[in-house]
C-alpha cells in the first residue's frame, strides 16, 4: 500500500518552521507598507503623480546603488544575523510615519527617508534571505522550501492589503504603518528561534570586495540560461515598477475606489499567487522546468492590460481579475527560476549571485517607478498603465530566445573542483 504524501513536509522541521513563521508575518506587514506608504502620500498629503513615483522609486533605489557590494559583505557574514537585524531597523523606521502624523509633522520628504532607509535593509534581508534557504533546507529540498514560501506570500498578499485597507480606513494610511512595524519586530523573534548556526564565512587575508563582484556578474552572465532568467526578471520588473506606481493614482483618483476596496483589488492579486502556489508542482511536471518559466509569463501577463481599459463600476472588478491571473504566472515564474539559481549556485557565490539579480531586477524597478512617474506626469496614469502593461507582455522574449525553450528539465551544475592544498 503506497504511504501517504506527508503534506507538512519541511514544516516538521524547527528551523524551516521558525524562518516560515517569520516570513508570515513579514509578508503581511509588507503588505500594510505596500498600500500605505504611497496612500499616506496620495491621501493624506496630496502629492502630484510624480512624487508618487519618486516614492516608489525609493523603496528600490538601494539595489542599485548598494546592491553589488551587499552580496560580498552578505558572504563574509552570518545571514542569520542579517536578517535579524534587518528586520529590527525596519521596525524603528517604520515608527517614525505615526510619530510624525500624531506631531503634524509628516512630509513628502520624511517617507522619502524613510522607504530609502527601509529599502537598504530590504536589500540586506532579501539577498541574504535567499542565501539562508539552501544552508537551512538543503538543495534537494529547494523548490519544496521556495513553494511553501511562495505559498505564505500568496496568502499574505490576499490577505494583507483587505487588512491593510481597513487599517487606513480606520486608522488613516501613517498610523496603519505602526502595524507593520509590529510585523517586522515579530519576525525578527522567529528568526531568533532558529537554533541551526551557520559557520563563519572564511575570507582570504587579501580578498578585494571589487574582485568578489565582479566573479559574482561573471558568474550570472556566463551561464546563458541564468543570464536569460535575470534579463526576462529585469524587463519585467522595470514595465511593471512604473505600472504600480501609477496604479495607486489611478485606482482613487480615477476609478474612485476607497482605500478599502483598493485593498480589495489588490487582494485578488493574492488570490492568483495562492492558486499559482498551489498548482506550480503540477504545472512544473506537465510542462517540464524550463518550458513552465516562459509559459507562464506568456499565457498571464496579458491580464494587465485590462485595468487600463476600465471605467468606474464593474469593469475595474474584471480588471482585478486579470491581475490574479498575472499572479498564478508570477508564482510558478518565481518558484521554477528561483530554484534554480539557488541550485546552480555553490555555497561561496550565494550572496553574490543573488545580490547580482537583486541589483538588475529590483534596481530597474526603482527606474520604473520614477519612470512611471515622469509618463504620469505628461500622459496621466491611464497612459502609463498601458504602456507598462505592454512592457510586461514582452517580458518572455529573453527567456524564450534562450535554451530554455525547449527545455524540460533544466541543468544541474557540475561540482565545483576541490582545491589541492
């Protein structure tokens, strides 16, 4: 008689319960900080459409201009720790909105700072954030640990901005912040908990962090199908970083949605990733690794360009659904190439590779966030909404003039040559 799938999996395991947990209740916080902070600028200062996309642009600005050396210093540290205290100055920024609100001393120029300062220590969490999963897992457990992973930020993102949405209704966009700063507090508790300790990275005497980063890209751009998946993530992100910032102007000031029923719409983008995250294992065997990472982003990405086309009423409920649609693609997209990478990549490069990626896709989002807001400015946010969604469209042309697309399972790396000492 065949045994039962054990469906818990890696979360009877402490250590991946206790990173699990942790990133539960950072996603829901981030959730809270993805609406607010652009809302306590939209809403409560009334600001133009390009200083909503300089703030958006802030969040990720830090990945160009730190992300490179980030993935050397992450390798010379304990990520554990890192993400402790990533999570713990974030936590104490974050205080700083309702503080200000409460002494009507709040500006456009205090939530620069302060997604500024949040976004460098984004950059700290997420590439050593990756980095932690195989020493935490293991390798052959990857795309089972990213799934489950996927799975608490489908759910947080359906969950999160209904939450989120009511705060600001209740509680005004700046004092909904204070919530996530809880989060961010919470989970730097579970990450305490987790008792396996990496060793302390051993570093040559006459190591050169520009030398690290430049066998960190050489390591991304000379595998051809890594270098594919980081162009393909690139462009997307870069289209759809000027599509949102320009979505949180569009949805109050256009479609005149409340802040709850714009966490709403967000939430069926949540709704699309749990079904996404619930459907990638099967997806993945139909269609093999490789093929799975251009499909998906071929066959959904065309939902974006439905809120474009909305008028006030029903119509912008059918575009939410196209963004669910976007999110079941962005799910399998993310869990398939992400595994992957993180396969390839022996223990040394981790930091480095990711922090590669991290610079190239997340920077060019802060590009678009700021180019959203200079379109925004000369053809409204209707206008940037079209064009960003086109751009996101063409994403799959990299990945798809690749080997990739006619790969089922994609490769495994040699191992690397052990030095003779």
């Amino acid at each position: 008689m065949p045994e039962k799938p054990d469906r818990l999996g890696l979360l009877r395991e402490h250590d991946f319960r206790g990173l699990f947990l942790s990133t539960t209740v950072a996603q829901f916080g981030y959730q809270i900080t993805s609406l607010a902070l652009p809302l306590a600028a939209v809403l409560a200062l009334d600001v133009s459409e390009f200083e909503v996309g300089v703030l958006s642009s802030m969040t990720m600005v830090a990945f160009l201009l730190i992300g490179l050396p980030a993935g050397a210093w992450i390798d010379r540290m304990r990520r554990r720790r890192v993400l402790i205290v990533s999570d713990i100055v974030r936590a104490a920024v974050l205080l700083t909105v309702p503080i200000a609100w409460w002494a009507d001393a709040l500006t456009i120029w205090h939530l620069y700072a302060v997604a500024f300062v949040i976004g460098v220590f984004t950059v700290f969490f997420d590439v050593s954030y990756q980095s932690y999963l195989p020493h935490l897992v293991g390798r052959q457990k990857l795309v089972e640990g990213n799934a489950k992973l996927e799975t608490v930020r489908s759910t947080a993102q359906l969950g999160g901005p209904v939450l989120a949405g009511q705060l600001i209704e209740w509680l005004t966009a700046p004092v909904a912040l204070a919530f996530d700063a809880v989060a961010m507090g919470a989970s730097a508790l579970f990450l305490v908990r987790i008792r396996r300790r990496e060793a302390k990275p051993e570093v040559a005497h006459d190591a050169r962090i520009s030398t690290e980063i430049k066998e960190g890209l050489a390591f991304v751009f000379r595998n051809r199908i890594l270098a594919s998946i980081v162009a393909a993530t690139s462009w997307w992100n870069l289209w759809m970083g000027a599509y949102m910032a320009m979505i949180v102007v569009f949805l109050p000031r256009d479609m005149g949605l409340t802040a709850g029923e714009i966490g709403l719409f967000f939430a069926v983008f949540g709704v699309g990733g749990l079904i996404g995250a619930f459907v990638t294992g099967p997806v993945t065997a139909w269609l093999g690794e490789g093929r799975a990472i251009w499909i998906s982003t071929i066959v959904t990405s065309p939902g974006m360009l439905l809120l474009p086309a909305a008028e006030p009423g029903w119509r912008v409920w059918i575009a939410a659904l196209g963004t669910g649609v976007v999110g079941i693609g962005s799910v399998i997209y993310n869990v398939n190439q992400v595994s992957f990478r993180q396969r390839l990549t022996p223990d040394r490069l981790l930091g480095r590779m990711n922090a590669t990626v991290r610079f190239l896709a997340w920077g060019l989002s802060a590009v678009g966030a700021l180019l959203g807001g200079v379109l925004g400015e000369f053809v409204g946010a209707r206008g940037t909404l079209w064009i960003g969604a086109i751009g996101v469209c063409l994403a799959f042309l990299p990945v798809f003039f690749s080997p990739l697309r006619n790969l089922r399972d994609l490769p495994h790396p040699e191992p690397e040559p052990v030095p003779v000492p």
